[in-house]
C-alpha cells in the first residue's frame, strides 16, 4: 500500500474544511455517584483514592517531583519530525527509471505477497509533499492549478491522501480533494487565493499529504 504521485504545478473555488471535536471528557463526582458526561463507555463506580505519586517528603511510594533530577521522568520531542517519508522513486513501475515522489517504505514487509509488493506506508503517518511560491502581484488574486497522475493504494475508509493548501490566518489545512483505496486517476484541482489569503502576504503554499490512522497499514 503506498502512495504515488507525479504532478505539474501551472501557477489555486476555494473549500474550507473544519473538524469537530468528540464529545466533552467526563466529569468526575465524589462519593458514591457515577462518573458522567461524554460516551457512555466511561461511566463507572467512584471509587477511593490511592495516592501513587507525590512530591518529596510526602510518603508516596513513587516520587514526582523534580527536586532529585528526573525521578523516572523522560521526555521527547514529537513536534518536528526528523524525517519525512516521501522520496524520489521508481517503486512499483514497469518501466525502471520512471520516477516521481513516492510516499512509502520499502523494509515494510507485505502481509500477502500475491496481493500486494514489499514496502509501503506505516500506522499513523502525516506526511506533507508541498510546494511554497511567491506570487507576482500580492495586491491580485493567484490562482494555482495543480495536475498530476497519482496511483494511490490506501486503506478504503480509514487511510486517505488529500490535496490541500495552507490558508493565511487559518489553522490547520484547507483539504480541496481526497482520495482512498486502490487506482490511478489524473488529478486537476485547485484554488484561487485572495490577497489576504496569502501565507505572509506573498505566497500561496499547497500540497499532497498521506494520512494514515493507528492501525492495519503495512506497518
């Protein structure tokens, strides 16, 4: 399972999308009421409590306070990822040489050779192909046109890679196109941009992403 994509940018009906939130968390009550509010799957006995964790001097059997050094703390840094899986490849073409950006892995292993090659993508992936420009008249509206043939092969309904673009003064992604499951198809999409629209007041910013969920990937 990967994806595939070989595009020419030209030069972007502009789609907003936005996601709700799951429903709120729930609340705990004291004594012998329940522990209510969000899905229904939470709801449980109050029960006592157990001091696990305390701060030094508190008798707890497990320390977490900082006064000491780390106390069997640990730490990592998720927010920039060191690399990304997108890459330059031939993968999966007859004809060797044939090359475009590929989003994959090739020590992935496949679960059923006769259905599907080694290498592939993993369980929660986010990664971005995008392109950033300079328009020529920030003042003007610039409307960018993507083509491209993309061979895509991803879960049906759970894993999907989207056409997007980044929108000045809106948080997360502007999605024009999805796609999911196993096929070649041309894409053609796009956008147009306002002038406020532009990332810094002078470029428009798009991309392709591959965004996979927790589970059942090649991975």
């Amino acid at each position: 399972m990967y994806t595939r994509i070989r595009f020419a940018l030209t030069a972007f009906c502009l789609l907003l999308v936005s996601t709700s939130f799951a429903a709120d968390w729930p609340t705990p009550v004291r004594g012998e009421g329940l522990i209510y509010g969000g899905p229904e799957s939470f709801s449980k006995a109050a029960g006592d409590t157990i001091v696990m964790m305390g701060p030094s001097g508190s008798g707890a059997p497990y320390i977490g306070d900082f006064e000491a050094g780390w106390n069997g703390w640990t730490s990592v840094d998720i927010t920039a990822p060191t690399q990304t899986n997108w890459q330059v490849s031939d993968y999966n073409q007859a004809v060797a040489g044939n090359l475009a950006a590929w989003c994959g892995d090739l020590a992935l292993t496949s679960c059923n050779d006769s259905l599907d090659a080694e290498g592939g993508y993993g369980n929660s992936w986010h990664d971005l192909l995008s392109y950033r420009a300079t328009v020529a008249d920030p003042a003007a509206s610039a409307t960018v046109v993507i083509t491209a043939t993309l061979q895509n092969d991803t879960e049906p309904g759970y894993d999907y890679t989207f056409l997007s673009a980044k929108i000045e003064g809106t948080l997360g992604f502007a999605d024009i196109q999805s796609w999911d499951g196993k096929f070649v198809v041309q894409v053609s999409n796009g956008l147009t941009y306002l002038p406020s629209e532009l990332i810094d007041g002078t470029d428009v910013y798009v991309m392709f992403r591959l965004k996979s969920d927790g589970g059942w990937s090649d991975e």
